[in-house]
C-alpha cells in the first residue's frame, strides 16, 4: 500500500509527463480508452494507478515505470 506521500508524487510526475509529453487529459485518455476522469482522478491523488497500468502509462507518457513511481 503506497503512503498518501507516494502518491501525491507519483501523480506529480505523472501529470508533469503528461504536460511534457504536449497531451491533454482528453488525448491521453482517447488514447488510452479510458475516461478522462480516470486521469483527472490519478493526477489528483483521489485514484492511485493500478500495477497492471503502469507500465501502458510510462509507454504512452515516454517515461520508464522507475521514474514514473519514484
């Protein structure tokens, strides 16, 4: 189980991604077929990501999951 501390990091850098990459929440989660929410909720803290989407996430973001959860 990650601390709140962990998480509020991991979406840090999951947005800070994100924004780098140029890809708005929308586009990621079209690209992804998720709900925007879902990434809403991730760079928010309120949903933590899922071991089984890290690695989708880090592809799609062009970061490894070592950077991505810390």
């Amino acid at each position: 189980m990650k601390t709140t501390r962990q998480k509020i990091e991991i979406a840090k850098r999951f947005r800070a991604a994100r924004i780098q990459h140029g890809i708005s929440q929308q586009d990621l989660a079209d690209e992804l077929e998720i709900h925007r929410e879902t990434i809403s909720f991730i760079e928010s803290s309120t949903r933590s990501i899922r071991a089984e989407e890290l690695g989708l996430f880090a592809k799609e973001l062009g970061v490894t999951v070592t950077w991505l959860v810390g």
